[in-house]
C-alpha cells in the first residue's frame, strides 16, 4: 500500500473529534465500545488515550444511525449489526446521502429567500 502524501488526511481521530463530528458526548462513545463489540479504537499503551480510525469512526456512523437517528434499542442495534450488516450499511449510506440533499436544498432555499 503506497504511503498516504496528503497532509489534509489523518490516520486518527481523539474521541473529542468523533463526538463533535457526531454531536454527541465523548462518555456515549465510551458507552458505544463496551455495548458494541465492532467498536474497537486503538488505545496507546500506558496512556489509554482512544485513536479513532476512519474504520472506526464508520462503525460510529453505523451506530448512531441506528440508535440515534432510526430509534433502535441498543439490544436491536446490536443484533442488526451482528445479522445485517450489510443492510445496516446501505441504510446509513441512504440516510447521510438524502441528510446531505436536505442540506444542499436548505441552502438552495435560503439563497432563494435572500433574492427577494
């Protein structure tokens, strides 16, 4: 695998970066790794301090938009993970992609707004 060149890119994340990315507090994502066993970010040694992978942070992503934005118990979040992954994965695919044209729209609508 070359080696990454582009400085905008980072290889980890603090646990301060995933929760605001989120908007969620750092103590959920704690919470998160100990119900969720695919949620394993790497710690360093003796330090305990939590390094976030862009893996990681997608498995953040699976998790909040099953518990967070569709409702789900964390036993049924849980389950869906195990069971269904790739349905699961789909699911928040389609979610941040029609969050992400409410977005655009919403702009699209203030900009409208502002020409009259």
């Amino acid at each position: 695998m070359a080696p990454v060149t582009d400085k905008k890119v980072k290889l980890y994340y603090s646990i301060k970066e995933v929760a605001q990315k989120f908007d969620i507090n750092e103590s959920t994502l704690r919470f998160w790794e100990t119900e969720f066993p695919q949620l394993k970010p790497r710690t360093q040694a003796g330090t305990k301090v939590r390094q976030y992978t862009e893996q990681d942070i997608e498995q953040v992503r699976l998790i909040y938009n099953l518990v967070k934005v569709r409702g789900f118990k964390l036993a049924a979040a849980r389950k869906m993970l195990q069971e269904d992954r790739g349905g699961a994965e789909k699911s928040s695919e389609v979610i941040t992609r029609l969050m992400n044209i409410k977005k655009q729209l919403l702009e699209l609508q203030k900009s409208l707004n502002s020409l009259e």
